[in-house]
C-alpha cells in the first residue's frame, strides 16, 4: 500500500472526492506539479483516426464548441506564470487533439515568450505529440534550434498505420507521415515514434522492430489500446493484456542486443525505476499527481484521460499554480492510484507498477478499486525484464540494485 490512511489525510479528516476548496497548507508539503501537457486546440484534429478516445467524447467540456484555440493572452499567462512557479525547470508538452493546427507562429510565440520571462539559470524543455501532416522545413528549423523534442505517431508499415489512421475523407496518411519522418531525420530534428498498439499491429512484434529501426528510428514508444463501449465491453481493435505482454516480451528479446542504441521507452522506465529514479512514465507512480493538462482556456486537469467537467482544477487566469497544486479535486484524483486491489497489495512488483494506470482501472466498469486491464501484461513484462535490467543497471551503477521499496508515508 502506498498510504495507509486511504481516503483520509494525515490529520484525520475526511476529504471529499469532488469539492473546490484548497487543501490546507499545515498538511505539509503539497506535491509539485512538474510538467504541464497543453492542448492549444483542444481536441481538435486533422485526422479522423478509428480508434481515438479523444474525438467525440461524450464528456468532453468543449465538444460543443466549434472554435477552440489558445488566445496570446493566456499563452502569455501560462507561461509567465509557469516559468516562475517552477523555476528552474520547466517542463512544456503540447499535445491534442493535433497541435500543430495552432499554427507556426503560435510555437514561434511559445518561445519568444519564454526568452522574454525566463529568468537566468532557468532550465526550459519542450516537446510537442503531432501526427505529422503539417511538419515542414520550418517547424523543422524551430524544432532544431530550440531543440524541441518532437513524437510522431507512426503505427508500423502502410498497411497497418492506415486501417487506422485516416484522414477526415478516410484515406490514407502513411506516406504524409513517412515524409515528415524522413525531413526530420534529415533536418536533424530530435525524434521519437509513438505506435499504438491496436489488433492491427500487437501479433507483430518482430515486424515493427524491425520496420522503425531499419527506418534509423532509435527512440521508440508504444502505447497499448484499450476502449470499451458503455456496458463495458472491449471495442473492436482493444487488444487484450495477453496480447500486450506477448509483444512487450518479444519485443525486449528483439531489443536486448541493441540495449545501448535503441531506446524503448517501456524497458529505459523499468531500468530508472531500478536505478532509484522516478520513471519517465506516470503510470510508474505511486500517484497520479506528476504533471496537469492545460486546455486551450486555461482550464486545468489532473490527467489527459480525466478531462471531464468534474475533475476540472481550475484556471490559470483565476488561480495560481501553487493554488492549484493545493486544490482537492488534485488530491483525490492523485490518491486513487493509492486504491491497491487486494492483488496488487500481495503483488511481488507492487513497487514497480504502484497498481498500473486508474485509467485502465476504470476503463471498464467506472471503478477506480478494480485490477488494471493490463495487470497481467505488466507481470509478464516484469517477470521477463526486471532480472537481466537489474544485473545491467548493477553493473552501470557499480552497487547493487534491489526493487524499489513501497513507501509508507504519502501527501494524500
Ligand atoms: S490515470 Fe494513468 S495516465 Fe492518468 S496520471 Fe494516472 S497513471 Fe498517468
Ligand atoms: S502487476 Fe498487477 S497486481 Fe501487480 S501491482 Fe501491477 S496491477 Fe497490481
């Protein structure tokens, strides 16, 4: 368990799951929030990919709205005040929706106004998610100058990347994208690919490798699909967390070799987890309280899978960073990874997986407490990694290296 006192805090009182209030600051320290991911034009996309979650939600608090993009105003605002609050480093991803739909000149404003309130020794990073249909030489040169780190999402060959990813007439994108990759190799941009992992393409570990590093891709990041329709049924393409460990397993035998010149961003997680540090990927965790979504408002959230009306923080034109940090609804919504269900209490790598992604908790059955989808993916992808990654980082670090410890004392 990461807290013993689940649901409430140190002092004994009960804290609500949806409220507005702020937390008391005699609790002690609040928790940071480190980086931000900014949605310039909120869902918003030029593409019409089958399986994304994001476009036509339901829940989405700005679906009705046809014009959704980020004002000068509040990109000044975010950024000022951002930069002071997390003075030295400061952490910046733009993601969608497709956030180059902004425009150029909105990321050539981004950085302006990041010189122009960036104060001396401040440490400044940016990266951007883009399905890659408007990069050019010139996002390039932006790119390349300020060394943004961009990820292009790429789901494997022609074949597989367009039954899913089309655009709004429902042709093809992989030759638009395959251009994009190709400039940006050439223009030096600093690269990774994002491939989802859909029915499409999880029977097919080998092939993938293969394809992104015969393409000089040496960064790579997969990301495991799982939608459900309302009675909780997986749609379509979900694929099952048999499937997902099947490739995870595959794929680190495929990798293993190549260790120290092709990044895979599941397996680099595991060794920093190993090596003591926090894990680049929040489902990692013990909370859910790493970084916010920024909207195109100002509005803010505490997950890019939790943008709905009830879990909104609040806004950067009303609040300050450090209020919002404080706020409840940041609490609760960070304690519920805290929610171990009984197997992940006994669990041999409860302190690798802290319970795995809420999201994929209450994907399924809107409960928070249930085992995470792909639980069985993660002991598969454990069980085969962790021993040889431990014995690698060992021998790296020049100590032993034992499993991170579950710690007892948490903020919530
Ligand atoms: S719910 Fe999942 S994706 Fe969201 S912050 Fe928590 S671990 Fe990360
Ligand atoms: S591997 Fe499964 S049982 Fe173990 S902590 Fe993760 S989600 Fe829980």
């Amino acid at each position: 368990m990461v807290n013993g006192t689940l649901g409430t805090m140190a002092n004994g009182s009960i804290l609500p799951i949806y409220g507005d209030g702020v937390v008391a600051s005699t609790l002690g320290t609040t928790p940071r929030i480190t980086s931000l991911l900014i949605k310039p034009v909120s869902a918003v996309c030029n593409l019409d990919c089958t399986y994304c979650f994001y476009l036509d939600r339901e829940t989405d608090p700005y679906q009705a709205l046809s014009r959704r993009a980020m004002q000068e105003e509040t990109l000044e605002r975010l950024i000022d005040s951002f930069l002071f609050y997390s003075y030295p480093n400061s952490v910046f991803a733009f993601q969608g929706g497709e956030p180059t739909l902004a425009g150029l000149p909105f990321f050539r404003r981004v950085v302006e106004l990041q010189k122009e309130h960036g104060r001396n020794g401040q440490n400044v990073s940016n990266a951007i998610q883009t399905n890659g249909m408007l990069i050019d030489e010139e996002w390039c040169a932006l790119f390349r100058e300020y060394r943004w780190l961009v990820g292009l999402s790429l789901d494997g060959p022609e074949e597989i990347h367009d039954l899913h990813r089309v655009n709004k007439s429902g042709h093809s994108t992989w030759k638009r994208v395959m251009e994009s990759l190709r400039l940006m190799q050439r223009e030096k941009v600093d690269f990774n690919v994002l491939c989802v992992l859909s029915k499409a393409n999880v029977g097919r570990a080998k092939e993938l490798y293969r394809f992104f590093t015969g393409l000089g891709v040496d960064n790579i990041q997969y990301i495991p699909l799982s939608e459900f329709d309302g009675d909780g049924n997986p749609l379509r393409y979900t694929i099952t967390a048999a499937e997902y460990g099947q490739f995870l397993c595959e794929t680190f035998d495929l990798w293993w070799p190549q260790r120290r010149k092709i990044r895979i961003r599941t397996f680099d997680n595991i060794a920093e987890a190993l090596a003591g540090q926090k894990p680049g990927t929040c489902t990692m965790h013990e909370t859910c309280d790493s970084y916010v979504v920024v909207e195109y408002n100002g509005d803010v959230y505490p997950c890019d899978f939790f943008v709905e009306k009830d879990w909104r923080l609040g806004n950067i034109e009303i609040d300050s960073w450090t209020e919002i940090a404080r706020k409840q609804r940041r609490y609760a919504f960070a304690r519920k990874k805290a929610l171990a269900h009984s197997e992940c209490e006994v669990c041999e790598w409860q302190a690798m997986c802290h319970g795995g992604c809420p999201k994929s908790r209450y994907a399924m059955n809107r409960r928070f407490e249930d085992l995470d989808y792909f639980c069985e993916a993660y002991r598969m992808m454990f069980r085969k990694s962790v021993p040889p990654l431990r014995e690698d980082v060992k021998k790296i670090l020049g100590r032993e290296v034992s499993l991170p410890q579950v710690h007892s004392i948490s903020p919530y």
